[in-house]
C-alpha cells in the first residue's frame, strides 16, 4: 500500500506544479510620482514583483512609448497630463488604469467629461481624517465595511468628488462619514477597468498591500479559464489514476502519462507577448522575455501583433515618427511567436512585373499581351514574389541593456 500512497503524492505534486506553472502574473507600467524623495514607483514596483508581476517603471513625465505591451496602468505622476488620451484608449482594449493620490486632478479630472467617465468621478478634493470601507468588492478582498484602512490625521489627502452621472462607478471607501470624500472607487468604462486609490493607500502594510494586489488584478484571476477546465480534467484524472493503482489494475508511470497527457491537451503554451522597453534614447521591441529583435531611436506608435491563421506564427507591427514627424509603417514576421525571422519596413507594393504598384494608390493598366483573347476579362498576371524563409531570412539582433 506504500507505493500506492508514494505514487498517489508524486501525482498530486505533478497536479499542484501545473497549477503553479498555469498562473500567471500581469506585466504592469507604474508611472512614477514626485510627490516622496525618493519617487513612489520604485515600492509600488518592488511589490508587484515579489507578488510575481512584471513591473516596468516609467519616468513621471509619462510613458516614451506606446502601452499596448501592458495589462495594467498605475499612474502615480502628478506632471503627466496625457495629452494623447493613452489612458482611455487603454481602457478600451479592456485593460485596468489605477490612478493614485492627484493623478485625477492632473489627467483633468475637475473638467474633462472623458476624464471624468472613465475614472468614474467628477472632481477632485483634499479631504482629512480616517479612509474607511464602505461596501464589500474584490479589490477589497476579505476587507469588512466600516474597517479604516488608512488614516490622513489633519490631511490634506486626496479624494475624489461624488459619481453621479456615472452608472458602473461603486465606491468602496470614504473618509469617515457618509458622503464625505472618496477615497477608493473602481468603474467600469467600454470594457476597462478604473481603480482609484488614495495616497493613505500605500505598499507596506497588510491591508494596503491586499487592495494595490487585488486593483491590479481586477481583470483577470490568478488561473485563466481555461486553466479552470484543466484543473477539473485534472481532477478527475487523479481520481481515476488514483481507482486504478488502488485496484492495482495499471502501474503508477501509467497514471502519470494520463494526468501529464491532460495538463500537455487542455493547456496549450501560450503565444510569446510583444513588449517595448526604452533606454537611453532608443526603443527596442522584443517578444515576450526574450531578445530584442528591433531598436530605434524614433517614437514606436500603435504597436500590435497578428496571429497568422491556421498556424504558431504572428505578425507584429507598428508604426515609427522620426524627428521631423515623419511616419512609417513598419512589420516583423515569427513563425513560432518565440523568436522574429523577418523584420523591416511595411511595404504595401505589389511587384508585379510589368509594373509595381499600390492598389490603394492607383491601378497601373495591364498590357493587351497579358489579357486574354476571349470576351471575358480574365487576364494572366505575372509577378515577382519575396519568400519568407527562416534560415535565409534570420536578422542579427541588436544587443539591448
């Protein structure tokens, strides 16, 4: 019976690692502040990461770059205005904005409607005395109503105004009495998620700790759904490898092929993510971790990647602004998404051979040799093709800090 309960352990084990190895921290960009010596975002960052998340931290004049490489904003900057509307567009890719302290009143909370609706609230106050929960939500965690949660003494602290007009805001704590301040709110705007946290609110302590871990995961769980039905397979795999060695009707190492064979089927890798990091002046483009594949001194704009159909393989692209403005499509091309094989300037050119031309531009005429005879319009069309290959069309990378 021994070996039963040693093979029973190992199995569980393999379970609990596939658990482990299925979460999955967010990548998140804290936008530092000004307002401590030294700036904020180095703790708020040190947090996130010993909780697993990557954390990249952004100069308080705001990002250099484009955010579509992060699932969650923390804006800590009392200098960054936004004056591009990352934030919002942010929010509509279904992603989570946490604005910190006075970032509100700076984004143009007291009188910009957009601002307004996506954080949820209407202005912008300096309130005092003790922040306490005022209703029960995920980003509180087990927090009960009524408990104090931070404390601004003789203030001033930062707070928000009333969320009338704003129909999915719900406000989670205020200072001290009923409709005084707020001090912790989220709203939900064209599928985004907004948390609002006030300075009181700060890593190092328990509870301050719990609600910046639960704000910025408020999109998505530890385990996806998907892991969700992998652990259920799971489950019941275990249970039937489990009948089975107790019965001793198969052997332990064919137990662990039908649990191993559950966690390789329902839980697929998952696709390398297109990150940009900025040092020194220049932007470097990488996929997921690894290497970079792409660096450039100009502004990158409207990053993005592609999924080839019916294959592993993505399309990144994006766009690059020179000094004098100038605009310019750019496209890398992975067929695996773990590593580029191709990447070079966006061409829209079709190279055929009697002329190269851009169909959205103009259309060249065909010549009378290549059109057909009969009275129907088909013609022969002859053009120059570029194969993509792997081995002869690997770039060298630029080595990045």
């Amino acid at each position: 019976m021994s070996k039963h309960v040693v093979c029973l352990t190992m199995i569980c084990e393999l379970m609990v690692s596939a658990s482990a190895a299925m979460a999955s921290g967010r990548n998140v960009a804290v936008i530092d502040g000004d307002w401590l010596i030294p700036g904020p975002g180095a703790d708020w960052c040190a947090l996130l990461q010993s909780h697993g998340h990557q954390c990249s931290l952004l100069p308080k004049e705001g990002p250099a770059g484009p955010l579509d490489p992060f699932d969650v904003v923390i804006d800590l900057s009392h200098d960054w205005s936004d004056s591009a509307a990352m934030l919002p567009d942010f929010m509509r890719a279904g992603k989570t904005v946490v604005t910190v302290f006075g970032a509100p009143l700076f984004l143009g909370i007291d009188s910009d409607p957009t601002v307004q609706a996506w954080i949820g609230a209407n202005g912008f106050t300096s309130p005092s005395d003790r922040l306490l929960t005022t209703d029960v939500d995920p980003i509180l965690g087990n927090i009960s109503v009524g408990t104090q949660v931070g404390n601004c003494a003789d203030g001033p602290c930062s707070g928000l105004t009333d969320t009338s007009g704003h129909a999915s805001a719900k406000v989670l704590a205020r200072f001290n009495v009923p409709g005084s301040p707020i001090g912790i709110m989220r709203n939900l705007w064209e599928g985004g998620v907004s948390v609002y946290l006030a300075n009181v609110i700060y890593p190092g302590s328990p509870l301050a700790d719990q609600i910046i871990l639960n704000a910025v995961e408020a999109r998505t769980p530890s385990i996806p759904a998907l892991s969700v039905w992998c652990l259920i397979l799971l489950a019941l795999a275990l249970g039937v490898a489990g009948a089975l060695i107790i019965r001793r009707r198969v052997s332990c190492r064919a137990s662990f092929i039908v649990v191993l064979a559950c966690v390789v089927v329902v839980h697929p890798p998952a696709k390398a993510q297109v990150n940009s990091t900025h040092a020194g002046g220049v932007t470097y483009l990488r996929l997921g971790a690894g290497e970079a594949f792409h660096s450039t001194s100009n502004s990158v704009v409207n990053l993005r990647s592609v999924a080839i159909p019916n294959s592993t393989g993505i399309v990144v692209l994006w766009d690059e602004i020179d000094a004098n403005g100038t605009r310019e499509p750019f496209q890398a091309t992975s067929f695996d998404a773990t590593k580029v094989n191709d990447v070079g300037p966006t061409s829209y050119t079709l190279e055929l051979k009697y002329a190269p031309f851009d169909p959205a531009i103009e259309e060249p005429e065909v010549p009378t040799a290549l059109t057909n005879d009969s009275a129907s319009e088909l013609f022969i069309v002859q053009f120059v093709s570029k194969p993509l290959d792997a081995r002869s069309q690997q770039q060298s990378r630029p080595k990045a800090p």
